[in-house]
C-alpha cells in the first residue's frame, strides 16, 4: 500500500497514533506484542493503524488510568470496553481477582542472585494485576520481606541493591503504561545525603504512578541542591524522602530542613520511613509532613489528583 492510499483510508504512523492517544511508542509496540491490543496493518515504513484502532486504544489508555490491567482487558471489543469505562467499576469489584500473592519464588530468586528471574515473576504479576494492586499486593510486600531478610542476615546489601533495580525497572515501565496526562503535576523522589536505601521510595513512586502521577525519580544520596533544583525545574507539586537509617539523624534532619526551605512556595516535602517515624517532631519542626504509612500517602496523593 503507498504513502497516498493510507491516507485516503485514513491511516496513521505509530508516531502520529501516539500523539493522538496520549500512549508512548514504546508501550503501544509492548501493548501490541504482548496483548494483541490492535493488529495493524503495514506498509513499507511500519505500522498504520485505523480509526477502530485509535478508539480502542483510547478506551485502553483511560481504563488502564483507572488502574485496570492491560493484561486483563486488552482482548476486549470496543462496545464491551465502553460499557466497562461507563460502569466506573474499579478493579477490584470485578470478577477475577488475584489470589494473594505467594511471594516465595520472588525470594528464592533473590537468594540465587537470580535477577532475570526477579524481573520476569515481576513482569508476569503486572501484566494481570491493576497497577495500584501491583505495589499494594506485591511490590510492598516484597519490599518488607527483603528488608526483614537484610535485617536477619538472610540478604546482603548487594541483594537489597538488586532487588532495588529490579524494581526501578519495573517503576520506569509503571510510569511509561500510566504516564500522566499534560500539565498533571508531578513528584520528586529522593533520600537524602547518607541514605542509601532506596526501597520505600521506589515503593512511592509506584503508588504515584498507579495514579497518574507525574514521577521524577532521582534516587538515593542525593546533595540537597539537586532535589531543590529538580523540583524547581519539574514543577513539581511535592518532594518525597525516605529516611530509614537510625545513624546520622541530626544531619539528615538538617538536609530535609534545607528542602523545606528551599523548593519553591506552595511544593510539600514528605518524608516516610523508620527513622522518619522514630522522630516525627524533628520531621514536622524542619517544615515537612510524616506519613507512617503508604495508605496515607496513597491519600496525600489523592488530594494532588491522584486516580485509586
């Protein structure tokens, strides 16, 4: 089929279609591939897709936003797409939900070292589970589990640091599948300087994600001057910080005072973790908010538009 023909029948490029839909290459090609979510048609310079094409994958762009699974529905027709989009049913009220998790293989993995294993149980869970009961029913608990084990001596540091890019990986391809709509404000997420675990931030940025959140994710040990400038930059609408060792506490307290202070008006800092938690009155003197828990930032980002 030339050029002339495609546009007479109103075809369009990936890039176009991407523009249209508000979906990333890289996820239309990965909804294609591993879904079946549309069959288009080829020419010699790629893939065409047509007007049912660009419907459906509009429908799919707004129910995975609500948080469905791109697994569970992308061999769906368009009618029963549309009726499940003006049902407003959240995941977890349809038939088909997840068993609980077994997290054992996961942790096997992670004793073998096991990484390509780590990243494809990981794969598998999200591609049928709604985003939100990805970090809820699995990241989360993982996370706990191989913080107990480095606790117990069960991990090294070098498992806990696989373990945290295993889930930075999966972080940029949640935030790739739910990438926020334009101008929705985003979240900076970061340690500060001498905090070198990273785990419960990843874990934010997930949950941020799953709501269609913008995510700026810089990780751990970061000079303060960074995390101001990121934010200033992004627009951001908040910070997050995680604070989880007990040792230098004056200075980490410090480094969070010098954020507070030095984002622009109107961006909240929020910090959450053990050692967060083990001295809130230092948190709420330097100006930041404690959430003890991913329920209550779950609700902090409701109040900045996020979707659960």
């Amino acid at each position: 089929m030339d050029s002339a023909a495609a546009h007479s029948q109103d075809r369009y490029p990936i890039r176009v279609v991407a523009r249209l839909t508000g979906i990333p290459i890289d996820t239309l090609r990965a909804w294609e591939r591993r879904y079946g979510a549309v069959e288009p048609a080829r020419d010699d310079r790629g893939r065409l897709y047509d007007d049912a094409d660009l419907r459906k994958l509009k429908l799919l762009r707004r129910l995975v936003e609500r948080g469905h699974a791109i697994g569970r529905i992308a061999g769906m027709e368009e009618p029963e797409l549309g009726r499940l989009l003006e049902a407003g049913l959240d995941p977890e009220d349809r038939d088909g939900k997840a068993d609980a998790i077994d997290l054992t293989g996961l942790l096997e993995a992670v004793d073998r070292y096991d990484l390509p294993s780590v990243d494809r149980m990981l794969g598998k869970l999200s591609a049928v589970l709604s985003s939100r009961e990805m970090v809820h029913d699995v990241v989360l608990p993982f996370m706990r589990e191989v913080g107990r084990g480095w606790q117990l001596g069960r991990f090294t540091v070098a498992q806990e640091h696989m373990v945290s890019g295993a889930l930075r990986n999966l972080l940029g391809s949640l935030a790739r599948v739910q990438a926020p709509r334009e101008g929705r404000e985003g979240i900076v997420f970061a340690t500060p300087p001498g905090e070198r675990h990273e785990l419960g931030i990843t874990a934010a940025g997930m949950l941020a994600a799953a709501g269609g959140l913008g995510v700026t994710y810089l990780g751990a040990d970061l000079p303060v001057g960074d995390v101001i400038e990121a934010a200033r930059r992004t627009g951001a609408r908040a910070v997050v910080l995680g604070l989880t060792r007990s040792v230098g506490i004056p200075e980490a307290v410090e480094a969070i005072r010098a954020i507070a202070e030095g984002v622009p008006r109107g961006v909240e800092v929020f910090v959450g973790g053990a050692a967060a938690e083990a001295h809130p009155d230092a948190i709420r003197q330097v100006g930041a908010t404690l959430l003890r828990s991913f329920d209550a930032l779950e609700g902090a980002y409701r109040t900045m538009g996020g979707r659960f």
